[in-house]
C-alpha cells in the first residue's frame, strides 16, 4: 500500500507540471481557438528571465528577497512577451487560415529555444530557490518532497483562479465572448485586441509559474519543457479546451496512471510507459471527442 500510495503522491506532482502548460494553453485556446505549441518555450524563457534577474540580486538584497523579486520579474517579463507577441506576431493570421497561425506558433517555439541557447548556452544551470530540490518529509511512511506539495498547491491554486475567472468575472466572459464570435463581441462593444493580448499575456505568465518550478526540480536547459508539453497537450484534449479544471484533473491523471501501469503492468514498465496517455487520448478522443469535462458545441446549418 505504502508503494501504491507513494505512486500516486510522485504522480501528482509530475502532473502538477503539465497542468500548469495545460492551463496556459486552455486560456489561449479560450480566447483565440488556437493550440499555442510556443508555450513550452515561452516558460523557459521565463525561468532563465528569472534566474538571471535573482542571480544578479543576490548580493544587493539576499536571496530569499531576490528569489521572490526574480519570480515576480519572470511573471510581469512573460505577460508582456505573451502580449506583445499577440499583438505583433498572431495578429498578422487572425481570420487567415488556422492551419498557418499554428505553424507560426511552432516557428516560434524554435526561435525561443534556439534563443535560449544562444544566451545562456544549452547547459544544465542551477535554479536558485528557498529549498533545495531533494527537500523532504514523510508521513505515515510516505516521502512527500517539499517541492512536489508546493508544486501541487501553487496548480491547484491556479486552477480555482482560472476557473473563477471564466466564469463569474467580466475579463473571463469577455474572452469567451472573443473566441466564440470576435465580431459580435466587438459589436458589443468589448476591444477584441485588448482582450487577444491580455489572455496570450496570462497563459505567458502561468507558463512562466511552471518554468520557474521544473527549474527549481530538474535544473534550467532549453529543451526542458520538450517532452513536458506533450503531455500537456494529452491532458488539454482528454481533459477539455475549455476546461481549465478539466486541464488539470486530466494531467493528474495522466501522471498518476502512468506511474501506476509502470509499476504493475508487466509488460509496459519503464520503456512503455510513455505511451499509455497516448492511450489515454485516442480513448477519450473515440468515445467522448470534446473532452471528459469539455461541452459538446451544436453547429447550425
């Protein structure tokens, strides 16, 4: 029991993760239509952002301080970048071809790292935080790691935040109202640019949570988010695109059961267990194709 349940602790926090691209990528489906493949690249600009600024604070006003004031940077630095890449780069397909607008977002993914890089070379680098990576505690003989319970709280957090946001607050229908219909919104009298900009700016700024806290964990490199947005992907479809809880629950999911079919499932193991959301996905996407927490949308003809 205590291996089954340790499983599922390791699970969620390694869910924690993909929830939090996950919810990026649902705000700007929610206010665009469009699956932003650059997220993964727009966090870990953010971390490295972060680190430099801490780093370069360290001396002058300590670390605790300087850690704080780096992920405060991170978070402003990533909504302007999100912003102003909607304003200057997405802009330019809206109401072009779909198809295009993705293909752009995936050009920019590779400028982003490929950036990354350039400046900060593609070595492992050492994110500073309040606790170490390997800071623990157990618990009627469960390990839970320090940064594992602050991941799952900080997500957790998140997705009530969001879920508020959408639904009871006029920024949140205002971008519903956008990615629904942009011309009837406009006609209501909500700024459809305004608004394109501030959700491409809040999935940049919860990216730049999630970059912050894989560094803290694994270390800054560019390519660290690599495999981390497939998995955010999985958990987008399976979960909903509009579901910012749906997101989240279906990324916990996806960690956890892999976990477990790694450890009781002979034949998928360690090498196999990779494709089990996979699994996962083309289930949902057969019986349930709008997402286990996703509306089914009624076209009119």
């Amino acid at each position: 029991m205590n291996t089954f349940v340790q499983l599922v602790v390791d699970g969620l926090a390694t869910g924690s993760i993909y929830a939090a691209l996950a919810l990026a990528i649902v705000i700007v489906n929610q206010t665009t239509n469009l699956v932003n493949f650059a997220q993964g690249g727009m966090a870990v600009l953010a971390a490295y952002v972060g680190m430099t600024v801490t780093n370069a604070l360290i001396p002058a006003i300590g670390p605790t301080a300087a850690i704080v004031a780096g992920v405060l940077f991170a978070v402003v630095a990533s909504f302007v970048l999100g912003a102003v890449l909607e304003r200057f780069v997405m802009r330019r397909f809206m109401g072009g071809d779909p198809d295009a607008a993705v293909v752009a977002t995936i050009g920019l993914l590779t400028l982003i790292t490929g950036l990354c890089g350039l400046i900060w070379t593609y070595n492992y680098i050492p994110y500073p935080f309040f606790f170490s990576a390997g800071a623990s505690f157990t618990v009627a003989g469960i390990a839970i790691s320090v940064w594992s319970l602050t991941t799952f709280i900080t997500i957790l957090a998140m997705m009530i935040l969001l879920q508020l946001l959408f639904r009871v607050s006029k920024l949140g229908l205002g971008l519903r109202a956008v990615s629904i219909n942009p011309s009837s919104a406009a006609l209501s009298g909500i700024r459809v640019g305004g608004i394109l900009m501030i959700g491409w700016g809040l999935a940049a700024a919860l990216g730049a949570i999630a970059g912050v806290l894989v560094a803290a964990k694994v270390q800054l490199v560019p390519s660290m988010f690599d495999a981390a947005l497939l998995y955010a992907l999985a958990a987008v479809i399976i979960g909903g695109l509009d579901s910012p809880i749906g997101a989240v629950v279906a990324a916990w999911g996806i960690a956890v059961v892999e976990n477990l079919a790694a450890a009781y499932v002979p034949f998928v193991g360690h090498d196999l267990k990779i494709a089990v959301p996979f699994v996962l996905l083309f289930a949902v996407l057969i019986f349930k194709p709008e997402g286990l927490f996703g509306r089914k949308v009624v076209v009119r003809v």
